[in-house]
C-alpha cells in the first residue's frame, strides 16, 4: 500500500539509541529505548504523547497508528506492518521511569521492526554524561621525596600513573568495554604555581615534570586528571566518546624546610621536640602563597 504511514511519528533524531551508566557487568542496562508492540503488550496512547492541549496532534497521531494497523490486517500473508510504541526506560536512579518517545510503523521482517514481530533494535552507545557517571579511579599521584619534605627551592618531581582504566559491563545482554585514558595533567603546587601537562612525569632523577617551593611551610600538591573516552561492544572495534571528563586525585601534603647553617655544641644531642625537623602542620606552619606564581604548560 502506498499510503502506509512509516518513521517514528514524534521521537527526536537518534531516539533509537540506548545508553549505558555506570553499572558493572552483571547490572541491568541503566538507560535504554525499547519498542512495545501496539495492543499487545503496549501502555500509552496517542494523549499520553500529544496532551489534551494538542488536539490535531492526537488525531494525527491516531489516524496513523489506525493506518498502520489497517496496513497489517490486509497485508498479504507472510507480509504485514507492525505500529509500536518507543519508549524510553532509565534504572539511572535505582527506580525505574519511562519516557514515552513516539510511535512507530515498520514492515514487519524488515531490519527496523526487528525481524518477525520483534521489538525495534536498539544501538548501544556511551554519552559523555554516562561516562562522568562510570566508576575512574583518581590516579595515584606523586611529589616530592618519600619523607615528605624537601628543602626549599630544590626540585619537586611530580608523576602519575598513565595507564588506561577498562572497565566491563553488560547492557541489554551485550557485553561492553569501557576504556579510560589520561590526556592531560593539571598540577596544583598549593602555593599558586600551576601546571598544564600532557606528559605524566617520571620519579627522579627525572626533573621532566617539576617546581619549587619559595618558601618554607606545609603545601598540599593536588593533580587533577583530563580523561578521555572509547568503548567496545561486544569485543568490537574501539568507538571515541565525544567530550572528556575531570577526576581529582587525593591531595599529597608536603612540607618545604628552610635550611640555615648555625654553630652547634656537638656535645649536646639535637632535642627534636624543642626543633622538630618537619613540624606539626598548624595554620602557622602553613606555607606563604608565591607572589609571582605562574602557569605553566610542559
């Protein structure tokens, strides 16, 4: 018939894909778009989707999922049209809720409707927010010796771990793979120097990534990591997800000694309590801001 009304009346570009959180293999598909066989096992109507406000579109609506169904009924046998609902369903909250997103009207076979009678297949796909929403870890991030403490104006070496994160999971019994990869380091040195960097730095000897402190007093060094992201379905090829996201790591406290030569009784031992070699961090002890702190990008 020529006049059999197709596409999906109502639902906006790429509706048909689903979206995977940050559920772990094993969960139900956080966010997904499934197709609902008209008079079968369908819950909306033409209101549900139009409102009373819209009384044209409601008709409309209705002529078209009527014609859809008239199609089938005088199709030829082994042929036929199948009118469905779209719906969207999200678990994101732990409470599952449904958005209704159109109707539909397929051949029945064809790729679209799913073949015989089955639902409208979906495209798994990752978002940008269902990435912020996955579970990177913050890297672990390195400054300065082990002890804790360097001397004032030596070399602070900073690094990180640079290797990517993968995490699995299943959506709509498909397996999915999704890989994390850091792109870009931004170091906070606590005392207003900052740096912009695409390397991860390497322990000393390499001075590759670095600073210094001015002055002396407890700094915390905070490194916030630029993540960017692709996914695999079912073991296929890597797909990019558009956007990055930003993960902080843990802040490393680190204190900046300023070292005086004095004449010592070599007689007397060093009381340590009266002159502690790192003292106690307090808001005396806290490290002065560089009046001429700078950003830098390496």
């Amino acid at each position: 018939m020529e006049n059999v009304p197709s596409g999906l009346e109502g639902v906006p570009s790429g509706a048909d894909e689903a979206s995977t959180s940050s559920d772990v293999a094993g969960g139900p598909a956080p966010v997904y778009v499934t197709s609902r066989e008209l008079g079968v096992d369908s819950k909306y109507t033409c209101s549900d989707l139009h409102g009373e406000e819209d009384y044209g579109g409601g008709v409309a609506c209705g002529i078209s999922n009527l014609a859809c169904s008239v199609a089938d009924t005088l199709a030829d046998e082994g042929d036929g049209y199948l009118a469905s609902e779209q719906v969207r369903v999200d678990n994101r909250s732990g409470r599952s809720s449904e958005e209704l997103l159109g109707f539909d009207c397929q051949q029945r076979g064809s790729a679209a409707a799913g073949g015989e009678g089955g639902a409208a297949p979906v495209v798994i796909t990752v978002t940008r927010e269902d990435f912020a929403s996955m579970p990177v870890a913050p890297l672990v991030a390195s400054a300065g010796p082990p002890e804790g403490w360097l001397p004032v104006h030596m070399v602070n070496v900073l690094h990180a771990d640079s290797a990517p994160q993968t995490m699995d999971m299943t959506l709509l019994d498909t397996p999915v793979q999704v890989r994390a990869t850091p792109v870009l380091y931004d170091w906070d040195l606590g005392d207003g120097n900052t740096i912009s960097t695409t390397n991860p730095g390497e322990p000393y000897p390499s001075e590759a990534v670095s600073s210094t402190y001015r002055y002396e007093g407890w700094y915390d060094v905070t490194l916030t990591t630029t993540f960017s992201g692709q996914f695999s379905v079912a073991g296929g090829p890597w797909q990019d997800i558009d956007g990055t996201i930003e993960v902080a790591s843990e802040p490393i406290p680190i204190y900046s000694k300023s070292l005086e030569s004095r004449l010592v009784n070599p007689d007397v031992p060093v009381d340590e309590d009266e002159d502690p070699w790192v003292p106690e961090r307090t808001a005396e002890t806290e490290g002065r801001q560089d009046p001429d702190a700078t950003h830098r990008e390496v």
